[in-house]
C-alpha cells in the first residue's frame, strides 16, 4: 500500500504521536510519500524506519496512492485539499490542533484509526469546492482560477471606514453590504468563519451555499443560504485602494474596483470519515451541543 503525508511544522509535543504513526506504517510495510518541505522538517524530528519518498505536487505521487493524511489541525487540512486539487486523491487528517472539524483523528486515537483505514473500514464523502476568478483586480493573479473548501472572504486590508460590497445572485442585485467585508461559505465552511460571524450551520450535501456578511452596519442585514448553483458576482467600493481577499488560507491584497466571481468547482474533494463518525455527531462533540450537568 502507498501513502501520502502532508503537513507543517509543529510543536515537540506532537513528535511522540507523529513517530507513533511512522512506526505503525512501518510495521504494515507501506510505502510513504511525505510533502517535500514537511519531509525536510522531519528529518531531525523522528526516527524513519523505512525509506521515503518526497512530492511537491499530486503529480508526483503513483497512481494507485491508497488516500492522504494530513497531519495538523483543520488550516493543515485545507493546504492538503489545495495540493490535492482535483486528482480525487481521498484525504483525512489527524488533528494536532483545537476544533479539529476536518482533521477528525483525534491524536490519542492514531493505533485505533490507522486500523479501520487500512481495512477500509470508513466512507468516503465528497464535498463541493468554491471556484473563483478575479478581474481588474490588479495583481499577477488575474483571471486564474482558485478553488475553496472552506470559504472566500473579502475584508478590509486596515482599520479604515467600512467597505461597501456589492453581491449580485445570477446578475441580480442581492445586496450593498456596508460592512468589514463578506464571506461566501460553502456546507462543509459553514462551521469555520461564516459561523463565528453569525451565518447558519448547514449541513454538507444540502446543495447550497452561505453568504455572510461580517460586522454589517445595518442590524437587520442577516445571512442568506443560496443555491450551489448560483452564479456569485462580487464588487467592492472603498475609501482604501485595496482590500484583503482570502481563499481558505491564501490572502492577497486586490484593488478596489476588482470584480470577483463566484461559482461552485467543477470537480469534489472526497474526505475520508471513520465509520463511527458523523456530521452531528461532530456537533455535538466540538460545539459542546447539549452540553450540561444534568445529561452526565
């Protein structure tokens, strides 16, 4: 079996579980492929007991890699989707970090995992993707295509007035949203940033996608779900020459003026969930729901 590993650096308190890996994996005789930068930190950190194979790209990896782990917290899991882009490549991760939504293995749980991944035991879901371009906005980026697992969002770059942004449904003035910036989410986003912000928690497979607007002048200025299907036009009006556009975790700097286009991607990412995991499940797990006294 062949395995790809992607992740970033860490603190030593992980090193005890990222060796306990490494050694499962070479107990099962797998062949190991480990991102060329993470694979350079890695050298003095653990002790390999087989050889490795380093990758840049999922061009390099075989074809018949068997799934990716991602090793790190849910940012991590979103920079192993951006490597993965549309090869179908399954990936999953083990969770080195907080909230943990994407990278659902929990640390202490690696041995138990491994085991069910390695038979199959698991499902195989597959999430819809933002697609964005950009025009007039400026940059060496324009007009490519970037894609999103989580979210866009565009926000002010510093700490003057509010932006005004303009969103349009299918050419079709939705709203001017006079406020810090707006989030365009997908289900599998609607836990990260557009929750925080107030947006609705949808689940994944439900076709829709969320805009939320952050801190907006108007109280009554709520967040709308949309269809995936749904052609998303952005347009920014500011006192400021530029603001901050994201895309998961890549940020840069576009112009006022710029026009950003939305649309759901043409290919899926398939994520892999262990079999006694669910989407509510992880509700209830990581937003504490139901949390009290009286149900323990």
């Amino acid at each position: 079996m062949k395995l790809a590993i992607y992740g970033r650096e860490f603190q030593d308190s992980v090193v005890q579980y990222v060796q306990e890996l490494f050694d499962l994996m070479a107990r099962e005789h797998i062949e190991i492929w480990v991102y060329h930068m993470f694979n350079d930190f890695l050298d003095d950190k653990i002790e390999y007991k087989q050889n490795t194979h380093s990758f840049t790209s999922y061009k390099d990896l075989p074809k018949d890699i068997k799934f990716m782990l991602s090793l790190g917290g849910d940012g991590t899991m979103l920079a192993a989707v951006s490597i993965i882009a549309d090869s179908g490549i399954p990936v999953t991760g083990i969770n080195f970090g907080r909230l943990g939504f994407l990278a659902s293995i929990n640390k202490d749980k690696i041995e138990e995992a491994f085991g069910a991944l390695l038979i199959g035991n698991y499902d195989i879901e597959q999430r819809v993707l933002l697609s964005t371009y950009t025009e007039n906005g400026g940059t060496s980026n324009e007009g490519e295509v970037s894609f999103a697992l989580n979210d866009i969002t565009i926000v002010k770059k510093d700490s003057s007035a509010m932006i005004t942004v303009k969103a349009y449904v299918n050419n079709q003035l939705l709203n001017a949203y006079w406020a810090d910036g707006l989030i365009v989410a997908t289900p599998t986003g609607s836990t990260a940033y557009s929750l925080s912000c107030g947006g609705p928690i949808v689940m994944p497979g439900s076709g829709n996608f969320i805009i939320t607007p952050i801190s907006p002048h108007n109280l009554n200025v709520r967040p709308i779900v949309v269809t995936d299907t749904s052609l998303i036009r952005i347009e920014i009006e500011s006192r400021s020459d530029s603001f901050l556009f994201s895309c998961d975790s890549n940020t840069r700097v576009i112009n006022t003026g710029a026009i950003i286009n939305i649309s759901r991607a043409n290919f899926t990412v398939n994520l892999i969930r262990l079999k006694q995991e669910s989407f509510f499940s992880t509700l209830r797990h990581k937003l504490l729901w139901g949390l009290d006294t009286r149900n323990y």
